[in-house]
DNA sequence: AAAAAAGGTTGTATAATACAATTACATTAT
DNA sequence: ATAATGTAATTGTATTATACAACCTTTTTT
C-alpha cells in the first residue's frame, strides 16, 4: 500500500475522530453511547442487552447501564420475555424516538455546515468510502 | 446538500469513530490521548501545557494529567523554563520517541490490512476527503 | 436432580474529561 | 515599589464510558 496515503489516512482519522468527539461532548444532549444505542433499537427493533452488547462490541454490563440510564429517561422501556423469565427487551419509547431524531438532526445540521461547499460528487463519495472502510473492518472484526 | 449523501456520512462517521475507538483500546498500548500528545510533541516540538490545550482545544488541567501521566512512563520530560518559573516545557524522550514509533506502526498495519484491498485511487480519495473534512472543521471550530 | 450454562445486574476499577480551587510567579497600575 | 491583577500549572472533585469479576435467577444439559 502506497505508505503517502497510509500516513495521510492515518493521520487525518485520528484527529477526526478527536475532533467529532469533543463536538458532540459540546452540543449533543444525548451521549454518544445513548444516541448509538436508541438507533440501533430503533433500527433492529427490541432486543436484550446481550444482543445489543454483541451488536455493539461492548461488554453486557456497559450495555446494561446505558440501558438503565435510557430507561430512567424514559427513552426505552425494559419489557420482560415471557418465554424466559431471566431475560428482558429493551424497547424505543415514543420520547426516546423523538429525542433520537433531534438529535439526529443536530447531527447532521453540524455535518451540512462543514460539508456545504463540497461538490455532490465528494459528498458522495465521502459517504462511499467511509461506508467501504467499515464493511471492511467487518470482515476483519479482530482489527 | 443531497440527503442520502448526508445520512449515510452521518451513519458511516458514527459507526467507524465507534469501532475505531474500540480497536484501538484492544490493540494499542498507547492510550489514544497519550498517543495523540506524544505525536504532537514530536510535530511541533516542546510545548507547554496550555499550548497543548490549545492544539488539541482540551483543558489545560486533562492535558496536565496526561503529560503527567507520560513522564511518569518516561516518555516525556518537564523541563523548567528559565524566562518564567511559572511554566515548564515537555519535551519527548528518545523513549517516547520509540514507543510512539511503534504504536503508530501497529496503527498502520491495522488501516494497511482493512485497505489492502482498496485501489490506490481509492485510498489517495480517502485520505484527500478526510483531510478535507477536517480543514472545513478548523474553520467552523464550534462545531 | 444436580451440574453447567446463560441473561442480567451490581461492585469495583481505570481512563478521559471538565470545572473549580489553589499555588506560585509575573505584569500592570497607581 | 508595592498592591492588585493576571497567568501557568497542578490538584480536588465529579461524570461518563468502559471492562472484569462476583453474583442472582432461570434454563438447559447430563
């Protein structure tokens, strides 16, 4: 692999990932962890925090705790399985969409501003990549 | 700016910060934030802590605890400044030199092995567009 | 039925971070 | 030239994200 390119992507990931990390700590109500963990549910539907945990790569208790936090903003709500009495769903609150999707909004509000005088191609092909480099990790999900 | 562009940076960017960030709490020895101050220490040469803040747009007292942090591993040295006894310099040791050198070696075999099989035009692309992303961002520091 | 496995929660610990208080020195204003 | 103000840095305290280990309860396996 041409190492110029290597470098460069090296480089400019981490201080992107710097970057958008300290911008959402600064505008976003909803933490990282909690905005990631309403979409999916919203996204995948119901499900435990086993599933999610896996989904997520995260252990099951940081899930469990998130979990918890999301309920007791009444963002989702545990519902017991009936089938088996040690297990729960977690399910998206009409509240829990509602915040999801302002959020989501502000997010992509801040990304527009950033991006507004990219042509359509490289928006375009932004998204392509970043979409590529994580089907990518997928398929190496040691890396 | 096209909404299907947007969405999808929008997913992809969350997604790949998330995994990322997790690879590297796996992989690296190197703590993200220590990583990210040592190579700023060898770009731009010593620095004091609010000029580090500064750089990286953290506060002075988590920066005073990271390089803290890094002396004390001996990658760093406090060296005392003689026009001003308030303030002191940190320098990178030929330790931290080495261990920055190795982290950033396993940084890129990682990104080398998920691209490797990206076209070069491909990964030139993605380093252009990321490099983009974050020179929009230093201009509209607030988002 | 006893043993093992599985879904979840809770205790404890660490890292990154911010804000507030504090210390020690430097600069400015009277 | 001294008092007031400002500045560089550290330290106390708090929060969030995270993991591992211990544990409880229920289910599955032997």
């Amino acid at each position: 692999m041409n190492n110029k390119s290597l470098e460069l992507i090296e480089q400019e990931l981490t201080d992107l990932i710097r970057r958008i990390v300290i911008s959402e700590k600064r505008n976003d109500s909803l933490e990282r962890s909690g905005y990631i963990l309403l979409r999916l549910l919203l996204s995948h539907g119901p499900a435990g925090v086993k599933q999610l945990a896996e989904k997520l790569q995260l252990d099951i208790s940081t899930i469990s705790r998130q979990a918890a936090a999301l309920e007791a903003k009444k963002y989702v709500e545990r519902v017991p399985n009936p089938a088996d009495k040690r297990s729960y769903y977690y399910t998206i609150t009409d509240k829990g969409i509602k915040e999801l999707e302002e959020n989501k909004q502000r997010r992509f509000d801040r990304l527009e501003r950033i991006m507004e005088s990219w042509s359509e191609e490289e928006q375009y092909n932004f998204g392509k990549l970043l979409k590529k480099y994580n089907e990518h990790v997928k398929e190496n999900p040691k890396r």
